[in-house]
C-alpha cells in the first residue's frame, strides 16, 4: 500500500495530514530507519563470523570495493543509512567495525527518528496542538512521548468522534489563519469565516469564536466538564491561551473523551472542513451504551 493510500483509507485523515504526525500518533516506527537497522544487524552478524568464513570474505571484498567507489553490498549500506532524514555518521572501513560500532549507529538511528519526528511536528504551522503536548498516562505523571500509540485511540470509543479529533490533531482540517506570518496578508483572507473577528485558528474556532452553535457546544462541554469531572472551562481571551487550554482537555486521560465530542459537534457546524465524517473505526471496539450521535448533514468542501 502507498503512503497516500495508507493515510487516506487506514488513518482516514486525509490527503492534507502529513507522514510525520502519523508515525507520532500510531507508533509507526519510519521503515527507511527500520531498514538501515536490519542492514546494520546483518553487519554486526558479518563480523562476528571467522576471517575463513566466505560471507565475511564477500563482506570484506565488497567494503574494498566501497572504498573505491564501485558498486557494491557496502555501498549499499552506506546508501541505506544516508537514506534516513536526519543526520548520521559516516560508516567506517570493515576493519573498524566492532559490535560496539553497530550499537552505536543502532542507538543513534533510533534517537534520530524519534527527535527526527518531534522536530518535524513542532516545526509545521499546520499542528499547533501537537506543539509541546504531554502524552498522558492511566495512572502517573504526563511526559514527553515522541512516537508511540496515542491514549485517545482507544480512549475514545465513538468512531466518529475519535476520527474528528484524529485529523484536527494531524492538520486535516484547513484553517486560513494558520500561516507562518499571518500579518502579511489581508485580514478578509484570514479572518474567521464564521464570526470574521479574529484570525482562523484552531484555538479561535473552538475555544473563542462567538458563533451561535460553537457558543452552544462550547456551553454543553463546560456542563460535561463541571458534573463528571467537576472543574470549570476556564476563560481565555488569546489563542495562545486557547490552544493551551485545548491541550490540556485532549492530552487528559479522562477529559478527553468528552473533548472529542465537542470537537466533533464543532466539525460538524463548519461545513466547508471536508465531507461527511465516515464511520470506518481505526479500532474495532465496541461502541459506549446508548444512541449513537447523529452523522448530521454531509459536509461539503475540500476533499479531506
């Protein structure tokens, strides 16, 4: 399967979601990275074997051959782990290749893919809310998890909320204010299309956008919020409060379940965000008792 076709048909997020915040929120260990560690276990397996051993003689012909810049297996190698997006050091002559060696290009290929993609996703304008999350946890302190299964992919048991959640996190959605300097263009371009105060930003568009509906919703999760959690939705006033507010309800082990709710109601209201939301779930599990929300009116707009 493509990578387009995995982010369209198993994640469902859409063409606009791009591949780093699909590794961050499944877990989905990048296959270059997971290709120069299999490389580099059959190198450490080579040079564990005696000098008469014909698959070390092929190895040590095959490096002298890379040495001087003819085609060969060791070249390959070197290619493999050039191949990776971040940053790695130079692999040395056959001779100076010890256990310890292949362990060390190992470990740094692993760090480099988890700081590969925490880097990437802090640096897309597209995903404020994944900038500086907490992963949380059942029982214990939230901390810094840069590649791993999210928590509200199986703590969100409603498909159609999980999934509307799942692609505001992963830039599915298209917010005309979200620009690297959003100053340089007209504010009709950027403003909220809802209530046209302020810029069109995730925090904006839930958190502060006086429309009716999103008043409403906003309104419904407070009462959520006060009777089964019992703590308030505090006032915010910036969308840096806003969406600093809004990561604390989604990267909560409990409050995120009524969180995806109203984030899906909101999506819903604003119908130039894609079409209908499908029922296809990423997990298969059962739904929670009683009715299941109403799919509303499909969605018409960018192809998401």
């Amino acid at each position: 399967m493509s990578r387009d076709m995995f982010r369209v048909h198993y994640e469902r997020v859409g063409k606009r979601s791009g591949v780093p915040q699909l590794y961050s929120e499944l877990g989905i260990y990048p296959l270059r990275a997971r290709r120069a560690e299999l490389a580099v276990g059959y190198l450490r397996y080579l040079i564990s074997l005696p000098d008469s051993h014909y698959a070390r003689k092929a190895a040590v012909e095959a490096d002298r051959l890379r040495l001087g810049n003819h085609p060969s297996w060791m070249g390959d190698l070197a290619l493999v782990l050039n191949a990776v997006p971040f940053a790695t050091p130079p692999l040395p002559a056959f001779s100076a290749i010890t256990p310890a060696v292949c362990k060390e290009i190992t470990d740094g290929i692993r760090a480099g893919t988890r700081q590969w993609v925490w880097s990437t996703i802090e640096g897309m304008v597209s995903i404020p809310l994944l900038h500086g999350r907490l992963e949380p946890k059942e029982s214990g302190t939230p901390s810094v998890n840069k590649l791993c299964r999210r928590h509200y992919l199986s703590r969100v048991l409603v498909a159609d909320h999980r999934l509307a959640l799942t692609r505001l996190l992963c830039g599915s959605f298209f917010f005309r204010g979200l620009r690297t300097n959003p100053s340089l263009f007209p504010f009709a371009t950027t403003c909220c299309r809802k209530c046209g105060l302020e810029c069109e930003t995730p925090g904006h568009v839930f958190m502060l956008c006086r429309a009716e509906e999103t008043v409403a919703a906003r309104g419904a999760l407070e009462d959520t919020l006060r009777r089964d959690f019992d703590c308030s939705l505090r006032r915010v006033f910036t969308r840096d409060g806003a969406e600093d507010l809004m990561r604390i309800l989604i990267f909560d082990w409990n409050t995120v379940v009524p969180m995806a709710r109203f984030v899906y109601q909101v999506v819903r209201q604003w119908k130039w965000f894609g079409r209908r939301l499908p029922t296809v779930v990423l997990v298969r599990r059962a739904r929670l008792p009683g009715p299941s929300p109403d799919p509303g009116p499909a969605l018409a707009g960018s192809g998401l």
